[in-house]
C-alpha cells in the first residue's frame, strides 16, 4: 500500500488539484468519502480558485485536521479549539519550510493571466513547486496524526 505522501503526489499527477490530493490521501485512513472530499476541496487550487492566497497543499491539510479532529472530539468548542491550534502548528512548520504559505509568493507567478499560466507550464512549477508543497503537507499532517494526537474515534 503507497503511502500518504505517495498518495498525495499520484492523485495530483491524475490532475487533480493540489487541495484534493492532500485531503483524498487521508480519505481511507481517516474514513471519509473521497468522493466528497474531491468535490468539497475542488475549488482550492491555485490558492483558492486562482486567487493565489493561501497554498492549495495547506488548505487541504487544514481540511484533513478538521476531519481528525471531529472524529476524535464529540464537542464542538474542543474540536474547533484543537483545530484552531493544529492548523497555526501545521502554518508554522509549512512557512518554516517555505518562507511563506501564499500561493503567490510560493510560485512567483499570476495564474489569473495566460501568461503566468504559461510560465508555470514553460518552468515547470508544478513540479518543482507544487508537488513539494504536496508532500511537505502530507509530512507534516503525518507526524500530526501519528505522534501528536493518536485518533480514538468518538462513539
């Protein structure tokens, strides 16, 4: 079985966006309908549709810590409290790797034009860019999960 990363990287190569590949990764292993998720997250890519605020990568991963938390918190307030808390833990750690979690200033490009858009094809930036993004988010919401946290699903 591939891992997370693995998962992330071959969903985002299949063409999907950055956001689905991180929040899908996590779809069997934190027990949510994949199908949703691709539809929920659809509109995050490029830094929220195009407008290239926070990273695709970063908000799915917020996503994913959304989804952990409401399976291991039944209260609502302690569930957004330690959502709140992991998602400026996970910022931290992405902006300590790549100096900023603004899509802008991560690929240095406008995709709203066709020439940013051709930029980003001509230096290849979804790869060198992109797919780090991608698994830098999935490594970072894997130690989460794994050693900060451990899930026990509310009943």
């Amino acid at each position: 079985m591939p891992d997370n990363t693995q998962k992330a990287l071959a969903i985002f190569l299949s063409g999907k966006n950055c956001a689905q590949a991180v929040l899908t990764a996590f779809s069997e292993e934190l027990e949510f309908d994949n199908d949703f998720a691709l539809a929920l997250s659809s509109g995050f890519g490029g830094g929220m549709g195009r407008l290239q605020e926070t990273c695709g990568a970063v908000t799915g991963a917020f996503m994913v810590l959304g989804i952990y938390n409401s399976r291991k918190y039944a209260d609502n307030n302690e569930r957004k409290e330690h959502t709140y808390a992991m998602i400026q833990e996970f910022n931290k750690q992405f902006v300590a790797i790549h100096k900023t979690s603004n899509c802008r200033l991560l690929l240095g490009i406008d995709l709203k034009t066709d020439e940013g858009q051709q930029m980003m094809r001509d230096k290849n930036l979804s790869e060198l860019v992109c797919e780090k993004c991608i698994s830098d988010s999935v490594k970072i919401l894997e130690e989460f999960i794994k050693y900060i946290l451990p899930l026990s699903i509310v009943s």
